[in-house]
C-alpha cells in the first residue's frame, strides 16, 4: 500500500511539473515504479550523499527506501561525506548514521574502492549521486571503483540518473593514462557530456574496468530530460559549488587548483572569482578565511586581487560551448612578466589537465582558441565513440 501511495504521490508531482512547466523532468531516483519491485526481499548497499533527494519535498533516498520497507544495510559516502560537509579532499571517517543507525562506510581517503568485506551479504548495490559533469569531479571515480568491486563479487549496480548540469557541451583534453588518479580516471574530455548513468554504459563497454570486466548494472534513467537541458541544481552538489554560476564556471576555473592562484575557496563565491595576494590586476579584492567547508583556505586571512566573474555563466557557457582558459593564460603572463612564472604550476595542474601539453601551450603563449583546437580531432573520435552510449537526445553541435 505504501508503495502505491508513494507512487500516487510522484504522479501528481509529474503532473504538477508539467502543469507549471510545460516539461516534466523526473530523476531516476524518482521513477519508483522502476526499480522498487526489484529490491523486495534483497539487502541493498547505497552509494549515497546529500544529493540523494527524492520529490517535491526533497526527502532523501535512504529515507525513502526505509519507509518502502525496503532491507537497507549499508550507506557508502563519497568524498564530502555522506552529508556532503568536509572539505574537498578531507578524509572521510567511516560511522553510523544518527538518524538510520545504519553504518556509513567512507570510499573517500585510504580506501576509495569497497572491499569484499564491505560488499558481504549484500544482494545488490544502488548509485544516486548528483555528478556536475567534469571528468575531475571525484563522484564518478567513486563510481568506476563501485562498479568495479560489485562486478568482482558478482554483485548488480543499478543506477539512478540524474541529469548532467554542464551535459549541453563537450571539450577539453583528453586524458593521456601515465596521468590517471582520482580526479582523472577515464580517458574522456574534461567536460564529457555524459550522465552517471551513460558513463557507467560507457566504462562496461569500453572495458575500462580493472582486467576489462563488466559490471551488471541497471541504469534507471531520467524522464523528460535531454542534453540540451539546463538543469538547474536543487541542492549543491558540494561545500565549494554552491550555486549555478559556480557549476558553469568550474570546468574553466578548477585548473587555478593545480596553480599558486586562488578560486574563492574560504569566501562566499568559490569558483565564481580568483587571485593572488600579488596579483596586481582585476578590481576585485577578497579575503579567504576558514569556514565550513573551507578548514584551510589557501591564503587564509591574506587579501587577494583579482576578477569576478559571475557575469560569465549560464548564458556564457550555452552560446560558447567551450572551456574557457584566457583567465589561466592572462594569470600565468602576468606572473611571467614579473619574473614568477617558474612558480605558477604545482604538479597537480597536469592531474587536472590529464595531459601535460595544456601548460606547455599555455607558456608558449597559446590563445583559449589555439589550445583548444589541439585537441579537436581526439574530441571528434571521442563524441563518435560517446554516441553508442547516449540515453537521451544529444545536443547539437
């Protein structure tokens, strides 16, 4: 009966959002009727994080799952935490969740993939996080070692997509093996255009599984959703990207993280400005500061100059379709000039970059356009190989 109710309930939603919108758009982990009946009787694991909502009110999956009446044992949390507060790369501690009293099993610090312990007595696996679309952003690396681990046990993912927020493009290097981690674990382009959903398709049949095994998922998709979709983002999908702006910009701003160059991280715009103490260009002046989310801030209580750039996002990124560096390039000359370009990079750039030729273009005086047509044949063979694994109509180019 709670089942039906439950599916009553989104079906007036659905309705609801059409009646307001003209365009309904439900999420996998929405579509109930779906994958529901499939988990009756099983021990389920969930992969899980703030961003796990369900419906108009916005409860989470967990929540939702237990009040199916469904046998959830275990919660796995990604990096920021199952509640999506620690820092961007704060080692995440395994724990029991007050609310459930169920254990929260970290993938983020020294073991970022499950361990045959963790999956035991499992039946099957669910994958519900919000991806931003960028092949750095560590909630689909998460989600390779998942898919990897249940596959060695033998244990079924099924996914639950949601759209992909910067899915209306796809640019950016493509990442080169020798510069595999965590922030770079496939060979796609920075932003790839792919949901959750259609990158765990694309991991399977590209064999980019340890050994090339295959994992059995289930891939629960989106309705009313396509790649020309400006999905706006109900929660933030982490501390440092806390509204669209910020989403649109990060592709472009992230690489200032392998850099002496500071994106706003310990102030209430992260990715959305940037500096230096000793930039002496840009109107914009900001003070990082430690904060929830941001424990220890680069430049931590050091005034910055630099740029605001909330101008350029929504409508920015949907005419131009393309990566944006001439803030990289335009950071880097002008600590050249003054004798400082020796210090701009950290080794980090190149793991972000996923190839080292973008800083090599970028200290041979490469405009955005010029970088960006290197690697426009490799983009061209990867959008051919990305169209065998599309669940959704695609953009137009």
């Amino acid at each position: 009966m709670k089942i039906v109710t439950a599916i009553t309930a989104l079906l007036l939603f659905v309705l609801t959002c059409f009646a307001q919108s003209g365009k309904p758009l439900l999420v996998g982990a929405e579509r109930m009727a779906d994958y529901l009946p499939t988990l009756a009787g099983k021990n389920v694991g969930l992969v899980v994080n703030h961003t796990s909502i369900v419906g108009p009110n916005q409860t989470h999956l967990v929540d939702t799952l237990l009040a199916q009446k469904i046998t959830v044992t275990k919660v796995f949390a990604p990096e920021h935490g199952f509640r999506g507060l620690a820092d961007a790369g704060q080692e995440i501690k395994t724990e029991t969740d007050p609310k459930t009293g169920l254990p929260v099993i970290s993938l983020y610090g020294n073991t970022k993939k499950p361990t045959p312990e963790h999956l035991k007595g499992l039946d099957v696996v669910i994958f519900d996080i919000q991806d931003v679309g960028t092949r750095f952003y560590t909630y689909i690396s998460t989600m390779h070692y998942v898919m990897e681990a249940c596959a060695e046990a033998g244990i079924p993912v099924i996914i639950l997509d949601r759209p992909n927020p910067n899915g209306f493009y796809v640019d950016g290097p493509i990442m080169e093996d020798k510069y595999k981690s965590f922030v770079g674990m496939h060979p796609i382009p920075v932003v790839h255009g792919l949901t959750v959903g259609e990158l765990a398709q694309m991991i399977n049949g590209q064999h980019w599984l340890a050994n090339g095994i295959q994992c059995k998922i289930t891939v629960v998709p989106c309705f009313g959703y396509t790649h020309q979709t400006m999905y706006q983002l109900p929660v933030k999908p982490s501390p440092n990207l806390p509204n669209m702006e910020a989403i649109y910009l990060y592709p472009s701003l992230c690489f200032f993280e392998g850099t002496i160059m500071s994106v706003g991280r310990g102030t209430d715009m992260p990715f959305q400005i940037y500096g230096h103490p000793d930039f002496a260009i840009g109107g914009y002046e900001f003070t990082p500061k430690r904060m929830p989310g941001a424990k220890n801030p680069l430049y931590n209580g050091k005034q910055c100059l630099g740029f605001e750039l909330q101008e350029f996002g929504q409508d920015y990124f949907e005419r131009t379709c393309k990566l944006d560096f001439q803030w990289l390039i335009q950071s880097y000359k002008y600590f050249e000039s003054i004798g400082k370009g020796a210090d701009f990079f950290n080794s980090f750039f190149e793991k972000l970059a996923g190839t080292p030729k973008l800083r090599e273009m970028i200290i041979n005086d490469y405009s955005s356009e010029e970088a960006g047509a290197q690697w426009q044949a490799d983009l061209d063979k990867y959008l051919t190989m990305r169209q065998q694994y599309l669940l959704y109509p695609d953009f137009t180019k």
